[in-house]
C-alpha cells in the first residue's frame, strides 16, 4: 500500500545502475552522459537511451571494422575538418560491406511522375505591410496591435491609395519609408507565420484580416503574386537519384547492422539502426 504522506521522489532509469555492453566491452555512464547531448528527447531518459543505444552501434560497427583488420585512411571534407580514425573505420566498413544499386532514369522518371508538386519552382510575391509591433508575451499590447491593424485595414478598404502614408507613420518596420514596400519575396525570406499567409493572401488588394507574427499584426497587402512552375525531369534527375539512392542505403545499413547484432552480445540496450551513426 502507498501512502499519500510518503513523498519520496519515484527514482529516475537515469539513476538506476545499468550496464551497456557489446561482446564485453563496456561503454561507461559517464561516456552516454556526454553522448545526450547530441540526441533530442522529452524526457532526459529517452535522450540516455538513443545515447547509450547510438554508441553500442557504433562499438558494434568498430569491433566487425578491427576484426576485418580494415585500415582507416581519414577524409577531409569541403570545410577542411578531418575524420577521426574511428569514424574513418566505420565510413571504411560500410563502404566494404553495404552495397547498393544506383537508381536508373525508370526509378527516378517514376519518383518524379508520383511526386510532381515537390518539383515546382516556388512562388513570388511583390508584398507591402504596415507592422503594428507587440511583444510576444504582452497580451495586453497584442490585444492593442490587433485593434489598430483592424482600423487600419478598415480604413484602407475605402482609401487604399493611403498605404504609403500610413505605412510612413504607423509602421514599425524599416520599409515603412517606402511605402511599406518589402520587394519580391521567396520562400524563407520571411517568418513562416507571415510566408504562409500570403499564400492565401488576395492580390491587388488589402488581406481582410491582420497577420499575426512573432513581432506583432501587419496590414498585408500582396501588389503581384508570380505562381511557380513545373520543373522539368531532366534538371531534377540528379537530386532525385541522389534522394533513392541515400534512402536505399539508409535501408541497407539498418538490415547490415540488425545482421550484426543477431551474432553480437549486446547488453543494456535494445539496438535500433535509427539510431547508426551514419544517420545521424
């Protein structure tokens, strides 16, 4: 029976003692501890787990690299930083041992065909706001910044030829000394909050609604929208061959390491090839 007046804290898997091995060798807490930080989780013992379980991988992928007798020749990449010995043997064992195919024009025309809306050039907006500025954490100036850009849009629905004037002197962003002008807008040049309004947004006249941003409410008023356009096969066959290619070998480094582990003695943690450090 539990009592209500026993508040002792229920202890942690952090705090439990468990051991993490592979074929014997062990791989210290305080190793998995400094491995945490490169694996997101929401709660501290899920991030110890990807940790403890990304490091019995890749003891795994180092103990099958040795026995092979492999040599690591480390690589320097396009920033000039160097492969330790370590990742150069994994690098080094995958290449020997996980082969793929490379996808031919039917793999990649089928991709293509299936997926036509990822192969379009993005859409262009020639766009002018007036930004009512509000913090964040003020619903009190928020409350304020969006009653102001109602008035504004109410009253640039009779007046539109007032957007410059009152951009001048009601907006709080630095194009208001052009007319609240912001130029020609693609994808990822604004916050996404605001981007994606203008996808709904009318053209050549003012949004009937404020846009609310991190940084507050804005009169939108998109001037030109410039819609995308198919791209053809042939500029994107590349990317495309690139993406299956990645993905199959993605697939055959899992089965590669699950293979592995069916002849190892892995203790502690359940292995995972999501969590290769190939993948990461």
């Amino acid at each position: 029976m539990v009592s209500l007046l026993d508040k002792r804290p229920e202890r942690s898997p952090l705090d439990r003692p468990k051991t993490v091995s592979v074929n014997g060798v062990v791989i210290s807490r305080a190793r998995i501890a400094r491995e945490m930080q490169n694996h997101t989780a929401e709660k501290p013992a899920e991030a110890w787990t990807e940790a403890a379980r990304a490091l019995a991988i890749r003891e795994l992928l180092l103990q099958e690299a040795r026995r092979q007798q492999l040599e690591a020749n480390p690589q320097c990449d396009a920033e000039g930083r160097r492969e330790t010995d370590e990742e150069a043997l994994v690098r080094t064992l995958v290449e020997h041992e996980v082969k793929t195919p490379q996808p031919g024009d039917t793999e990649c025309r089928r991709y293509f065909d299936a997926n036509r809306m990822r192969f379009r050039s993005p859409s262009l907006y020639e766009v002018r706001h007036i930004l009512v500025a509000a913090a964040p954490r003020d619903p009190t100036a928020r409350a304020t910044a969006k009653a102001a850009t109602q008035a504004l849009v109410a009253e640039l629905e009779s007046a539109p030829e007032k957007f410059a004037d009152l951009a001048a002197s009601r907006s709080a962003c630095p194009s208001a000394t052009i007319g609240g002008i912001l130029g020609q807008i693609g994808p990822g040049q604004t916050v996404p909050e605001f981007e994606a309004a203008l996808a709904t947004a009318p053209v050549g006249k003012v949004a009937p609604a404020p846009v609310e941003t991190r940084y507050g409410y804005h009169v939108v008023l998109v001037d030109r929208r410039i819609d995308g356009k198919d791209l053809p096969f042939d500029l994107v066959k590349e990317r495309i061959a690139n993406w299956l290619s990645e993905r199959v070998q993605r697939v055959a480094i899992r089965q590669y390491i699950a293979w592995l582990a069916a002849q190892s003695r892995i203790e502690g943690v359940e292995l995972a090839a999501s969590a290769s450090p190939l993948m990461q």
